[in-house]
C-alpha cells in the first residue's frame, strides 16, 4: 500500500499543469514567425527510451503549456500547410518524449469506451509495471473529436441534435464530483476507478489529446449543411470550432498522418474504437 500512496503522490504533482491549462482556453496566440515544418528526423535524440528521469512527465506538462496555442482565428482552410496553423511546437514536445513505455490511442468512436481504455492503460502502465512517466496520447478524431469541443460549442451549434440526442451534454470533459489524486487505487468509484473515465481527468495525470483539423473541417461541413448555420462560411465556422478547442489540446494537421510521426517515435499503436 506504501507503494501505491508514494505512486499517487507523484501523481499529485501534475495538478499544477492540470489547474494552469484552463487558461489557454482564452489565450489568443498570434502569428509567429514561420517555423520549420514538422520533421520527425529533427526530434531530440539525446536520450534513449529509457533514461527519462523522476518528473519527466510533469515536466513535458509544463513545457506543453508554455507552447503556444493560436485560438484567434478568423478563417481555417480545407487544408493546412503552414506551422503557423497548428500546434507545432507542442506538438514536437510531445513527439520528443523518450521513455521506455508511451502509446498512441487512435480514438474516432465517441460512443466506445475509449477514456476507461486509456484510464485502464494509464492504471496499469504506473501502477502495476511501475512505469511511472508513462505518456498516454489520444489521436483523436471522427466523432470522437466532438469530446475536444467546449461546451459552449455544444451549446451554440446544437451538437447533442447532429449526434441525434445520444449525448445532452459534454459530459466527457466532466469530472466526477469528489473525486481527488488522494483517493485510494482500490476505491471503484475514485479518481482512478471506472466512474472517472473523462479527458479532464486524464489531462491531469499527463495525459495529452490531439485534436485533428481535418476532422474539425470535417464538422464544419456537416453543420454549413444545416439549415441554422447554412448562411456561415465553411471556413469561418471551422475557425471557430478550433479557437473553442477545450484547454490542453493540441491541434494537427490531421490525426491520421501525425499517428505515423508518432509511431516513427516510439510510441505504440492502439485502437480505441
């Protein structure tokens, strides 16, 4: 049991990066000067998988949120080719972790269980094989991509009516009233137990979720096809499903094509439905 508390312990120390990222819901990140495209060939090297040391990952957390996020658009194209269009820079952090256990969630269903399944991984992965800097990350997109909305997304372009009333509300952003770090491993309905499954949760034991423009776009078409919303451009409700992305997230190009620069670094490939 001794074990497991100093495990929890370290866990605790990622509430600091979990409590400071709701401000990047906010934050307007401007044009920076054009950067590098990503190139997994250019990611740091200078450790191998297994010599991340104590903290890493609350590290990468505090490194993932001082990269910026631009959320002030006004247009997003069909297509993005320029860094400046989406989260590069964390993206590369993200890419640069080296550890000897990491794994990618292809999630696209958002009706599977796929937050027990990374919370299952996560459990297992630090608890049980005492990997303790282990690096859960959801490539998120389809249907799925819906959770990575804020709820006044939801609430503004109707979601709960184009997902033909299956979800009333974003309850996946949702924590478990109660529930804290503190809570003991073997407590069901914890923190760490299966009636905690959300994105908040996991964000804030590290967990990091990728959101996808092409599945954004994608949303946007569907919602330009309704007749409330048939009167905005495409491109400009695009723009704004992503400056309404919820804290944390980081924006691709597309899902599928990152998932290969994921793989190329290291991580593991899983299907989350």
């Amino acid at each position: 049991m001794s074990n497991s508390r100093s495990l929890i312990n370290r866990r605790k120390t990622l509430l600091t990066f979990g409590h400071v990222t709701a401000a990047l819901a906010t934050i307007g990140i401007g044009r920076s000067a054009l950067a590098k495209p990503l190139a997994a060939n250019d990611l740091a090297a200078s450790k191998s998988p297994g010599e991340q040391s104590k903290g890493a990952l609350r590290e990468l957390g505090n490194r993932l949120l001082a990269a910026p996020r631009r959320r002030d658009f006004k247009s997003a194209p069909f297509i993005v080719t320029n860094p400046n269009d989406w989260d590069h820079e964390a993206a590369l952090e993200v890419l640069s972790y080296k550890y000897k256990s990491i794994q990618a969630w292809d999630n696209a269903n958002l009706a599977s269980p796929w937050l027990g399944l990374m919370r299952e991984a996560m459990n297992g992965q630090m608890f049980a094989h005492g990997n303790a800097e282990f690096l859960a990350v959801s490539a998120t997109h389809g249907a799925a991509h819906f959770a990575l909305f804020s709820q006044a997304i939801w609430d503004k372009y109707k979601i709960p009516e184009l997902l033909d009333r299956k979800f009333p509300s974003n309850s996946f952003i949702v924590e478990r009233e109660g529930a804290s770090p503190s809570d003991d491993l073997q407590n069901i309905s914890g923190f760490y137990g299966p009636l905690n499954s959300n994105i908040r949760s996991l964000q804030r034991r590290g967990a990091v979720f990728l959101a996808c423009h092409d599945s954004i776009h994608a949303i946007a078409r569907k919602l330009a096809g309704e007749a409330s919303f048939s009167a905005t451009p495409v491109n400009e409700i695009a723009a704004d499903l992503t400056n309404n992305l919820i804290p944390g997230a980081i924006l691709v190009p597309s899902v599928v094509a990152f998932l290969v620069e994921l793989q190329r670094a290291g991580f593991t490939y899983v299907n989350g439905g």
